[in-house]
C-alpha cells in the first residue's frame, strides 16, 4: 500500500469515527473521550464488514449450495473488535486514527466486554469453529441463544467464589444485529390430539399450546482477510402479542405485563453448570426454543429455493448437534415432516438420519442428559409421542436383529426405567444421526468400546473421530503479537491460514540467536502479565520465575487438587531447607465452579487459603507464589496463555474428552506437564515425547483401579511428604480459624475412595514436576523445546477440524 492512499484511508476512517460519536451515539466528539470513541471505532469497522457480510449471505444463495447449520446452545467468541480489525487487515489503520485522537488501541481495546453464552470448552470450540467455517469459505451458520445473563460473573471474596450478574447487553452491544421484524411463534404444552385425514388416516397435530416468538439477533463471524463473513444467528425471545390481549381484555393489566415478561425470561440465562446438566424445566425449555426456531428458519431456507420435494433435504441441510442439548431437534424434525408435510414416518426417517450428526464431548456418566418422560410429556406431548414411537421401531429392530437379548433393549432403549423414566438424550441423537464424533482420538475410542459399545456393535461405522481445534487468528496471532511477529520475521505469514507451516520453525530451535529472539518474547509477554496482575490484585510477581498455570473450569476430574498438593509438597520442602536449592515458581489458577457444586467451590477456597500462607510466609520470599486470578473467562486466557511457561493438563486419564486448553498453551510455546488423557496424547505425539512432561496412570489403569482394589489409605499411609500435606489440610493449618473446613477434601481422598485417582498419580506427578524444574535451569533446552512444541503444532489449528468435519461428515467442499 502506497502511503497517499494508507493516509487517506486513516483519514477517511477518522471522519467515520468522529461521524458515529456524534451521529450514532448523539455525543460530543470533543474532546475525544475513550469510551465514546471506543464505540465510534467499533460502528465504523461495522460499516466495513457489513457490505461482506450481505455479500457473502448472498452468494449462499446464488450458488444454491449445502449449507452447515452449526447448532450450539453456547458460544464463548470473545472479544470482537481486534477480531473483526485483523480480519479486515486494518490494524495499523486503527492504531494511527486513534492515536490521532490522542488515544491508544490497546486501552480502547479493554472497553469491550466479553460475551460469556457459553460454560468452557465447548462454547469457545464453537467459536473457533464459526472463525474457521468463515477462514475456509465452508457455507455454513451457528445457531444459539442471546442469553441476557451470560455465565456469572466471579469475584473472590475472602477466598470464595461469590456468583454476580453478568448483564451483557445492558448498554447495547455494536456487534448484535436486532432483526425485530424477523420472529417465528415457538409453541410449548398443549396436547397432542389425534384425527383423521381426508384419506381417512389417522394423523396428529399439537393444540391449545401457549407460545413466545423467537426474534433473530445476528453477529457476524469474520474471515481472515477472505472477504466471508460467516452469520451467527441467536434467538431472543419476545412475547407474543395475542398473549398480552387475551389478558388486557379481561381487564388484567399487571397480570398481562408479569406473563409477558415471564414467557421472555426463557433467553434471560445461561445455565452455569459444565458437565453435570440439571434437569430445569426452564433449560428444556431453552433447548427447544432454540431448535423449534432455528428450524423454522432452516425450512423458510430450504424453501425459498424452491424445492419440489424433502427428498433432497439432506443434499440442502447439515446439522451439527453440538453435544445433546440441541437433541430435540430429532423429534422437531421428525414431527414437521411427518404432522405438517404429510410424510410418510419411514421418508421422513431416512431424511432425518441423513441430516443429523452429533459430537459427544464427554463421558462422565453424571453429565450425560436425560430429561423426565413427565416433563417432556408435558411440555412437548407431540415430541414425547414421536420418541416413543422413535423408540418402537428401534427396539423391534434390534429384537429382530438379537432375538432373546432383553439386556441389550434395556441398554439400547431411549428410556431409562432405573430413576422413574427418563428420556436419554445421547441415545436419541445416536439414533437420529447418520455420524457421531468424539472430540479426540481416545475419547472417540472410549465412546466406541465403552460407553456406546453396544451402538457401535449396531451400527459399525456410524462412530468416528474428529480431534478437537483452536483458531490460530485468536489464539496466536491476536493474543500474541510479538511471537506472531518473531515467527514471521523467519517463515512468514503463511501460517495464519495454513498452521502447518510452523514446522518450518524447527531449523531454528537450536540456533542461539533465534532462541534468545524467543526468550525476549517469553519474556516480554511474562512482564505484561505480570503488570496486569499488579493492577487486578495489588500483587506482584516476579517475571523470572517460572509460571505454572492450571486454568479451566474447577472440577474433580481436572485435579486442581493435585496441583494443590504439590503446591504444598513444595512449600514444606522450602521451609524445612530440604532441597538444597530450588527454582522459583508463580502458580496461576483461574476457573470458574458451577455454583452449586459444593466440593468445587470449596477448592477454589482451598486454593486461595494455600495461597494466602505461601505469600505470606516469609521463609518463603520469592520462591513460591500462588495467584488466583478471579473472572477467568476468554479475554483474560489471552493476556495468560501467552506467558505461560508450563501447562498444567493433569486430569484423570479418560475423563477429560479432549481439552483445547492444553492446545492453546503448546501453540504459544508453553510446555505441558499431563496425564495420557483427551488431546493430551495426541499433542505429546507431534511435539515429541521428549517436549513433553508426562506422568500417572493410563486410561486401563483407571479402567482397572475402579474395578476393584484401589487403596488411597495404603498410599497415604507409605508417603511421608503426602501424608504431611493432607494433614495440614485436614487439621486446618490452611484454615487455623476453622480447623475442620476442609475436611471434605480429604474425605473425599480418603474416606470415600478417592475416585479421581489423586493419590494414585501424586508420587509420579511430584517427580515429574523436579523434571520440570530441572529442565527449567538449562534455558537452551527449555527454549529448544519450547520453540518445538509451537513448531509442531500445526495439527490442532481448527481449520484442520472443520476441513475433517466438511469432508467426512457435512459433505461440503468450501465456496470458491
Ligand atoms: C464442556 O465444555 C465440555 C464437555 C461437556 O460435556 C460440557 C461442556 Cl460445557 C468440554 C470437555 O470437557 C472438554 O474436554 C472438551 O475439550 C470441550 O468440551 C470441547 O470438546
């Protein structure tokens, strides 16, 4: 670009900013005030996406082509505008208006706050999943709900998470696309009611429902520099105006109003909990909210394209089911075509199998969904019918196929008996999809000789694997620009689109000035943390130590415990003088628990009680520090990730599905200390066993221990350093005003069997950590292997995971 040009364009873009304070927002533009030019900045990069974005929608249509519904009741996509400005390539164009006005990108940057609709991993997947759908032209949209409230927000409060309101929408977000006039009636209870066609069949339909309307909230999804903006299209819901009339005609105003704002509290919350769903009403209700209108807008689609038959629906339409949430999208289907199209059950069937494909993302036996065959028969009589008829033909066929086995119909069957009866929403979407997916290699297997053996057997190769991706726009290049900049600086800018080429940075893994060109990075991006820190908690960390980071939700499976554990192991080793020297270390934690898991909740407690002796230990000073950093959410794991210098992926082998947390720290040069589990094993792969910090027992040996014999006490009893540890916890050396308060932490580990197999894997996990800090001291062969792990790990960009997911299971190729 000739300078003229650049200058004219910052120009022009200054006019626009100043234009949208003054026009847009009704502002004084002087003097330039942050938050108002903040927002200025954000209607004017708008304005240079939406022409792309009407573009592109519109050549779906030209091209008549199979479209990707991605459907996910979460999304986590972060912060937008950095995003949408290094898609469009204007970042230097931002950077200097701004600065024209006397103000800095970067702070304007930290105006936007995060849209948290989504709980962890499987939300922010979606994200990168939209990021790539749009970087790899495939035609397709994401499907959600506009939640008011988005996951809580979390502050720490004398070492306890306190739960607050995150009203994201209070002042109106630039990025959300009101569509007011575009609302389809979304029809809840009722009854089913049967009558007889002009052909004399009997048939059904669903009657004296009460209904809400669904209005569309569009945002765009970006891709890199390819002119395709991708739709994300979430629903908010609105009540119905007949709603309101019936009762201002019977005179009834407040109770108009409170019923009206009632039916709209269904958009009004996500629900916190990651992997242990609770059986609400109101979250059924979510659920087929969202399904019933995303597929009236998938037939009002289908339709202006003047099909003349269902037939070549699946050639049209691809769902992805984003775990079962979006599950009763089976029934939903099922019941348009069969009660409102006239199809036959059998074409109908055949439709909805090839439509359907589902990704399961976990195996833990608590989070798999069920829903009560009375709630469901309440709120959707018609769907339950459907299930049960669903449910008929399935069990006949098996009956047929194994005669005798009344073991596998009750292990097959959609209706659990064991706990009055429930509906199993895994087992519907394996039924009504023609592919399922795990979310990494030994997950995928677990699903098949495990949890779903007996589909598999029923079903040979409807079950697959697709391992799990991350953005590297997101994740390397917007969250850390001075790596991105040194890595081009040798390979180029290749790799922003096609991540294999970081492979080309192995040749420099040894080469001294490259690795001294990493190390000032490394350390660059510590110092920032380190700044940030300073100012969210008043503490200060010293950026020559080696920061340890476990961040992910809190959970039992995922161990923080562990960490814990030997985050005390170290601090008893330090004040008995027992190791002649050790290297410092600053431990981040950061996560959000469910608020009504107790055990989690009072791990972050425990957390923030060990930190507060550490710290505050002066035999400690420098060499240990534990931080716990509140609100962990996507903003805030790109300022960490990056000045990582371990990651911490230590949960039970075979319960983590996969992570993608564990990716995002590897691509930015962090090494990782993990059990065999999720993408763990695959990342260890390809950066190489020796890059890699591993321990504990594998998934058979977990398999093996819960079968019978595993004794924590034995291992408590033969540890001297764990038995000290647990100790301090239990007689309340980390809560002196409170002895027994963590009582029900050790329990767990030893009264109660230790489930998650800490105690098992703690002597290995301790070890492994000394590896760690050995390898520490040696910075050529720390930076060595930093810089290999970034340089192979080119497999998990997302692009990758969405070329899998179009060629083997949606069946589209991208737009050219
Ligand atoms: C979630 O984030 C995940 C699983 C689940 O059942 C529910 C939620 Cl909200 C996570 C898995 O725990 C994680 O291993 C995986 O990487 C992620 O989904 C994306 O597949």
């Amino acid at each position: 670009m000739t300078a003229p040009e650049s200058n004219q364009s910052v120009e022009s873009l200054k006019d626009d900013i100043q234009r949208h304070v003054a026009l847009t927002l009704g502002s004084d533009p002087f003097p330039p005030r942050k938050g108002r030019y903040y927002l200025g900045l954000c209607y004017s990069v708008r304005d240079r996406l939406l022409g792309q974005w009407l573009e592109t929608q519109r050549s779906y249509y030209d091209s008549i082509t199979k479209r990707v519904y991605y459907m996910s009741l979460e999304f986590l996509p972060g912060r937008f505008l950095m995003n949408y400005i290094q898609a469009l390539g204007m970042e230097e164009e931002c950077r200097e208006a701004v600065r024209d006005f006397g103000l800095d990108l970067d702070e304007l940057l930290e105006e936007e706050w995060n849209p948290g609709l989504g709980n962890g991993g499987l939300g922010r997947l979606a994200s990168c999943y939209m990021d790539s759908m749009a970087t790899c032209r495939i035609p397709g949209y994401g499907y959600g709900i506009l939640y008011d409230y988005g996951i809580f927000y979390q502050t720490i409060v004398n070492g306890y998470q306190h739960e607050g309101a995150d009203n994201w929408l209070r002042q109106d977000s630039p990025w959300v696309l009101r569509r007011g006039h575009f609302m389809f009636l979304i029809n809840f209870y009722g009854r089913s009611e049967a009558y007889e066609d002009s052909a004399g069949h009997e048939r059904f339909r669903w009657v004296d429902t009460e209904s809400v309307m669904a209005m569309a909230c569009d945002i765009m999804v970006p891709g890199h520099q390819n002119g395709h903006v991708t739709n994300m299209r979430l629903w908010k819901a609105i009540s119905t105006r007949d709603f309101e009339l019936e009762h201002f005609n019977r005179g009834d105003y407040i109770g108009a109003v409170q019923s009206k704002v009632e039916s709209e509290n269904i958009s009004k919350v996500l629900y916190p909990n990651d992997t242990s769903p609770r059986g609400k009403e109101l979250r059924l209700r979510q659920q087929y909210f969202f399904v019933a209108a995303t597929f009236q807008d998938i037939l009002r689609r289908f339709r202006k394209n003047n099909y003349s038959s269902f037939d070549c629906f699946p050639d049209q339409v691809a769902v992805q089911l984003n775990d079962t949430h979006p599950a009763i999208s089976i029934a939903e289907l099922m019941r348009i075509l069969v009660d409102e199209e006239s199809l036959t059950w059998e074409t109908a069937w055949t439709i909805c199998q090839k439509t359907f494909s589902y990704t399961n993302h976990t195996v833990l036996p608590e989070a798999l969904e069920t829903w009560s065959v009375e709630l469901i028969g309440r709120m959707l009589p018609r769907h339950l019918q459907i299930i049960f008829e669903i449910n008929r033909r399935f069990l006949d066929d098996v009956g047929k196929r194994f005669p005798g086995r009344v073991d596998l119909l009750r292990s097959l069957s959609l209706i659990a008996e064991d706990n009055g009866k429930q509906v199993r929403m895994a087992h519907l979407a394996i039924i009504g999809s023609h592919t399922v997916n795990g979310v990494a290699e030994l997950h995928s297997k677990i699903l098949k000789t495990r949890l779903f053996k007996d589909f598999d057997n029923l079903y040979p190769g409807k079950f697959t694997n697709v391992t799990n991706g991350i953005t590297p726009r997101r994740w390397l290049m917007q969250a850390n620009p001075a790596l991105s900049e040194l890595i081009g600086s040798v390979i180029g800018d290749e790799w922003i689109h096609d991540l294999s080429h970081l492979s080309e940075l192995a040749a420099y893994a040894d080469d001294p000035e490259f690795q001294q060109r990493w190390q000032e990075v490394r350390k660059r991006n510590k110092k920032l943390l380190a700044r940030y820190v300073l100012r969210k908690l008043g503490v200060g960390i010293n950026p020559a130590t080696l920061f340890d980071m476990h961040i992910k939700r809190i959970h039992e499976y995922k161990r923080q415990i562990l960490n814990v554990l030997h985050v005390i192991t170290l601090y008893n080793r330090i004040r008995s003088g027992s190791v002649a020297h050790h290297v410092p270390r600053t431990l981040f934690f950061a996560g959000k628990a469910a608020p009504g898991y107790m055990q989690a909740k009072l791990i972050i407690k425990l957390i923030n009680a060990v930190g507060q002796a550490v710290n505050g230990d002066p035999a400690v000073g420098n060499d240990l520090r534990v931080v716990f950093l509140p609100n962990y959410c996507v903003s805030q794991a790109e300022k960490l990730i990056p000045a990582a210098d371990l990651s911490e992926q230590i949960s039970t082998a075979g319960m983590e599905a996969s992570g993608t947390g564990n990716m995002k720290f590897a691509l930015n040069g962090a090494l990782t200390i993990g059990t065999l589990d999720g993408a763990n094993i695959e990342i260890r792969e390809v950066v190489g066993e020796d890059n890699f910090f591993l321990f504990g027992h594998t998934e058979e040996d977990v398999h093996r221990l819960h079968s019978g014999g595993y004794d924590p006490v034995q291992i408590y009893e033969s540890n001297i350093e764990l038995k000290k540890a647990l100790d301090m916890i239990s007689t309340g050396f980390f809560s002196p005003e409170a002895p027994g308060l963590f009582r029900p932490i050790v329990d767990s580990l030893l009264a109660h069997g230790d489930y998650y197999l800490v105690l098992a894997d703690y002597a290995k996990y301790v070890a492994e950590q000394a590896r760690v800090s050995k390898c520490y001291e040696d910075p050529a062969l720390w930076t060595r292997m930093s810089i290999l792990n970034t340089a192979n790990m080119g497999k998990f960009s997302s692009d990758r995971s969405i070329m899998e997911y179009a060629r083997n299971i949606w069946k589209v190729s991208p737009l050219t």
